[in-house]
C-alpha cells in the first residue's frame, strides 16, 4: 500500500512538473513576439517585425521593407514624409 501511495506522488509530481515547464516554454514563445516592435513596409503597407525587416537608409532616412524586392521597388518621391502635415480644410 505504501508503494502505491509513492508511486502516485511521484507521478502526480511529473505531472506538475511537465505542466510547468510547458507553460514555461510557451510564455517564452509568445512574449518575445508581443514585445517585438512592427514597421510598416511603405511599398505594400505590410506590417513586419523590425528584426527581421529590409533598413535602406535613402536621403538620410530610414525606410524599412518586408523583402528586398520591396526596398528595390521603392520610390522615394511617393513615401509619406515626416515633416508633411495634412492641410486638408
């Protein structure tokens, strides 16, 4: 009977302790996601992880890009600038 009730504690403590570790190992999956910054490509306004984006610095700012066929394709005349106001009435 004795055996019983230590083989029973031992495997409800691997439960827990797999649990653990599992939900250990899943906040670590997704908090560096949620914490990552995201840039807007403005070639085809696609959302992208900072990390893992194109930087063109063009004129002296800048620009980030989902690939590099979009920082090739970019047009630096048609990208929103930042000192641009909206003079819309």
């Amino acid at each position: 009977m004795v055996r019983l009730a230590v083989y029973a504690g031992l495997g409800l403590l691997l439960v827990v302790l797999l649990l653990a570790w599992g939900r250990s190992a899943r906040s670590r999956r997704t908090g560096s996601l949620a914490a990552e910054a995201m840039v807007l490509d403005p070639v085809c306004s696609t959302y992208v992880p900072r990390a893992r984006a194109v930087i063109r610095r063009i004129d002296g700012v800048d620009h980030a890009f989902c690939s590099r066929a979009c920082a090739d394709a970019f047009s630096p005349a048609a990208a929103p600038r930042a000192d641009s106001t909206d003079r819309r009435g």
